[in-house]
C-alpha cells in the first residue's frame, strides 16, 4: 500500500488568528468603553431625570399653595366686603332710628309743652281774681319784709332796734328754712337708696335664674340680583359680646321655622296715613292712587 505523506504550511492561518486575536481584543476594549459610557450616560439621565422630578413636585406643590392662597384669600376679601357693608347698613340704620328718636321726642316735648300752657291757661282763666291774688298779691305780702331789709332805717333810736330785731329774725327764718331744706333733701335720698337697694339685684345673694325679654330686629334685604341678606340688630344695653352672639345664633337656627301669616294693617298705623294723605298737597289723583295702594298692599306678620 502506497504511502503519502504532506507538508501543510499554517502560517497564514497563525498569522490571521492573530490578527483575529487582535481584533477581538479591540473589541472587548470597545465594549467596556461602550458600558463605561452606558453606564455613565445611564446615571447622567437617571440625575437628569431625578432633578426634573423633584423640580416639577416642587414646581405643583407651589402652584398649589399659590391657588389655596389666592382662594383663601378672595374668600377673606368677599366676607370683608360683606362685613363692612353690614357696618354700613348698621350705621345708616341706627342713625335713621336716632333721627327717628329725635324727631319723635322734639314732636312729643313741643306737644306736652302746649298741653301744659294750655292747661296752666284754662287753670288761670277758672277763677282768674283768686289766682291772681295767690299767685301776685300774697308773694308781694310774704316778701314785703325781704324787700325792705336793705333798706337804710333812717329813724329814732327806740324804733331801730325794733328794726334790727326784725331783720334778725328774717335772717333766722331763712336759715332755719334752708336747715329744713336740707333736712328734706336728706331724709328724701335717704329713702330713695333704701327703695333702690330693695329694687335692685344684689349680684352676692341673688342665684336664680329668670327669664328677660330682648327686643331684636330682623331685617331682610337683597343687596345683589343672585343673593339675599338677614341682618340681625340686638341691643348694646345690658348685653356683652357672648350674650349677642348667642341670640343671633338662636335667631338664626329659628329663622327656618317663622310663618309668616296674612293680616288686616293696624288701625293706628290706617289712621295716621289717612291723616297724612288727607293734610298733604298733592293733586286728588295722587292721594287717590295712594290710597288705593295702600288698601290693596298685603300685610304679613309672624
């Protein structure tokens, strides 16, 4: 059997795998910068990404402070807007009631004064001789000795002393007329602080309890077209800022419950306006559609 034997050069292929070998190495090189710069470029977003984050949380929760603020307060500013238009409708409510009050005592001081004139005038002209010796005649007797004292006594020697015994007497008459004034005016404050310590409440003894009336005014107005307002007026007399507080809460809670009821006007109220068209100026077709009015209106009370 033949034999062959060959020689195979590798060389070539030693040489190619060390250029292969090359290569790779290049490429493990290149693959570790790429995950070097991957997992740079990976923390570089994951930062990147964090910063915006936190940016934009902040960014929200700021906005969102800024809209409550900005709520809050148009809120404060619409009840401050309320609150001062309340004192403003308070204030011209209680200067008309002042008004009110002082045109009605000035008619009522000037109507008694008449009255008292008049009657004083009727009282006089009843027996006109009798008052006008009880009220001229006998003042001008009882004085006659006042009236003379500081005249000069331009007389004998036996009369001036009478004189002067005279004047020292009216001098102790008024005297003792001034101790008995004075005597009066005590005894009457006397018995005036012991009527008013039984009429008044003494804080240390009394610890009952007890019911007070406290008249209050409801007013009802619309200061707006979408909105109605109720105003609750209390009196200052007698009251500190917790008991007002609590009868407008009372008031408040009750207001759901009032009914109003169909009514006839009071016949005071009828009468005085018939008396005021009657005395007024106006043309008889103004007092007519006036007067019209007034019976057709609707009148309603709780």
């Amino acid at each position: 059997m033949a034999t062959f034997n060959y020689t195979v050069d590798t060389r070539p292929m030693a040489q190619e795998m060390t250029s292969v070998s090359r290569h790779v190495n290049g490429t493990t090189g290149a693959v570790v910068a790429m995950q070097t710069a991957v997992i740079i470029a990976e923390e570089n977003a994951a930062n990147h990404v964090c910063d915006n984050v936190t940016k934009g949380f902040y960014s929200l929760i700021r906005s969102q402070i800024s809209q409550k603020a900005a709520k809050y307060k148009s809120d404060v500013d619409s009840h401050l807007m309320q609150l001062v238009q309340q004192k403003s409708a308070l204030l011209s409510i209680k200067t008309r009631m002042q008004k009110d009050y002082n045109m009605i005592a000035g008619r009522y001081i000037k109507l008694f004064n008449g009255l008292n004139a008049n009657l004083r005038q009727r009282v006089f002209e009843l027996d006109k001789p009798t008052i006008d010796f009880a009220v001229k005649e006998v003042d001008k007797a009882s004085n006659r000795v006042k009236y003379l004292t500081a005249s000069i006594p331009i007389v004998q020697l036996e009369s001036l002393s009478a004189s002067q015994k005279i004047v020292a007497s009216n001098v102790k008459y008024r005297g003792w007329d001034a101790i008995k004034s004075m005597r009066s005016f005590l005894f009457e404050m006397n018995n005036q602080k012991k009527l008013t310590d039984l009429i008044l409440i003494n804080d240390s003894r009394y610890t009952g309890t007890a019911t007070v009336y406290i008249p209050i005014v409801i007013c009802e107005c619309n200061r707006d077209k979408a909105d109605s307002n109720i105003e609750i007026s209390v009196t200052s007399a007698e009251l500190d800022n917790v008991a007002k507080s609590a009868i407008r809460n009372a008031v408040y809670t009750e207001l759901q419950n009032i009914e109003w009821k169909q009514t006839m006007p009071n016949p005071d109220v009828k009468s005085d306006f018939i008396q005021l068209i009657t005395s007024s100026s106006k043309s008889q077709r103004i007092k007519d559609t006036a007067m019209k009015l007034f019976l057709s209106a609707n009148y309603q009370t709780i």
